[in-house]
C-alpha cells in the first residue's frame, strides 16, 4: 500500500511523501528540553512536552505517520515587502485540502482507515518528522533542507492507523557555511540546530503588541513588513533550487502590500480581501504597526 500511496501522492502533483517512524522522539525531547529551560519559546508551539515526543498522545491508534513536502518557491521580486511564504493564497487552506484528499482515499482503499491531518499547527514538529521520514537534510538555522526545492518547503503530515513501513533519516548536515548564522537580522541562529525564536524577524513581525527598540532594530534591516527570508536567501542549497510545480502556490500572488491602504482600509473590508492571507492571520493593527517602523 505503500507504494500506492506514493503513487497517488505524486499523481496530485506531491513529488516528496515519507514516512516517519513513531518514537518516542527523545533526542528531539532532549534539545526542546534546552529551549525550554533558555526561554527559547515563542507560545506557538504545543506546550504539553510528551505530546511534542509521543505520537500516541494524540492519536492512541496510531501505526504510522506520513509525512509530505510542499515547494513553496516562485522566484524573487525585488519589491517585494511581504516573505516568500505568504505570496499566495494561504497555506494553510491549500495544504489541508491536499493531505483530506490523501485521507480520503486512503479510507476508501484501506478497511477502517482512520486518521489526522496537520499543517504548521499539530503537536509535533513538522521538520523534525519531515527528517524522520527521510524528505530531507538539517541545517543548523533548524530548516529541513531539500536536495531539490532546498529550504522553501511547506511540511504537512497524517497520523494514521495503518502501518506503513518507516523510512530512513537523513543525517546528512548541511555545508555549515554559517551564512546563515551570520547575516541572521536578529543573531538569532544559535549554530547547533536551533534558533532563538524571540529575536527572529519572522517572530518579531506576527508579535503582538508594542515592540521593544531593539526589535523595532531588527525590523528596520529589511525592508519586509511581514516575515523573513534572509537566513533562506543567503543559504548554498537554495542556490538553483527548482521552482514550484504545485500551481497554488504559483497563482493569485500577493508580494507587496500598500501601507497606506492597509491603515485607511476597514477592518471588514481588510478580512473580505486578505482574509485568505496568511499574513492576515494577526489582523491589521500588527501589519500597521510593522508598517510604521519604516516611516
């Protein structure tokens, strides 16, 4: 059934699908222990520590967890004000209507098929999993990295009820050029594999609230109101990556946003236009105030 499933999977244009083993993932428990007792956090992430490690906390059944890439990259605009991941139609909505479509018939040919599907807010970690199940190398900005689509890659995964065989890791590391490290806006990239999350960019940009001088420094060296692509930009193995072929992420792109409208823009009429946004997600009083720290 495996194969099958790879099969269907490349069919509807999902070129990388693995499958991760189930842990308990304890040496990914070992390094969240750190970032906890750092205060490396940012209140995004599931806050129950053995549901960050063990699958069966969430789905007491669970044989299996699939795991699927999706290339996100479309080239670069120069004017761009906005981050790669957020030109098109949100990810979020794309991405869960492609691992139903996996579910559904993955129900229709297996008896008693049962399973969850998450995208970007499930209880584990969608890059160490994306690891797990062999669809990538880590670099030490914490990035899974594609040896075709590099780090521009969207993760979503299913836990299922059947048993699909594990795949591999892969413990390759990457070239450990530090580029990342050290044009990081925020010095946030720690060089062991993980960052600390409150002086990153793309942290900084969904943050709520009033932000503190020095963030409002580390906003002000680029020129991006949502989001951060730097540590991606600088990176050798996105060099002459391949682009997209998923035609979502292809159409319908927003890569710069008028300042000027989103302040005088109704709150209504900002949801009715970028509310499939996934820059949208904070409201426009966030999108204003990291407009203003450019004036």
């Amino acid at each position: 059934m495996k194969k099958e499933l790879i099969e269907f999977c490349k069919a509807n244009n999902i070129e990388y699908v693995g499958i991760a083993n189930l842990g308990p993932y304890e040496d990914f428990g070992d390094v969240w222990k750190k970032q906890i007792e750092k205060g490396h956090l940012t209140g995004f992430e599931e806050k129950e520590f053995e549901k960050r490690i063990n699958p069966t906390l969430t789905m007491s059944n669970i044989k299996s967890i699939i795991v699927c890439l999706f290339p996100y990259y479309v080239g670069t605009f120069e004017e761009a004000n906005l981050s790669k991941y957020v030109y098109s139609t949100d990810y979020h909505i794309i991405i869960k209507k492609k691992l139903e479509i996996i579910g559904q018939y993955l129900k229709d040919n297996l008896k008693n098929f049962e399973y969850k599907a998450y995208i970007d807010t499930g209880p584990l970690s969608d890059r160490y999993l994306a690891y797990k199940a062999g669809l990538g190398f880590r670099g030490i900005n914490g990035h899974i990295i594609n040896d075709k689509y590099g780090s521009y890659v969207f993760i979503g995964y299913i836990l299922s009820n059947y048993p699909f065989e594990p795949d591999k890791p892969d413990d390759r590391t990457c070239m450990k050029c530090y580029k990342c490290m050290d044009n990081c806006l925020g010095q946030c990239i720690t060089g062991d594999g993980t960052i600390n999350p409150l002086k990153c960019k793309s942290y900084l940009t969904q943050k709520k609230g009033e932000l503190k001088l020095s963030e409002i420094g580390i906003l002000r060296r680029n020129h991006l109101v949502w989001g951060c692509d730097t540590c991606q930009d600088v990176c050798p193995h996105n060099k002459n990556i391949d682009k997209t072929p998923i035609e979502e992420f292809k159409t319908n792109l927003i890569y710069n946003i008028d300042c000027d409208e989103i302040t005088n823009i109704s709150h209504k009429d900002f949801n009715k236009k970028y509310g499939d946004r996934s820059f949208s997600w904070r409201g426009k009083k966030v999108l204003i105030r990291n407009c203003e720290v450019f004036i």
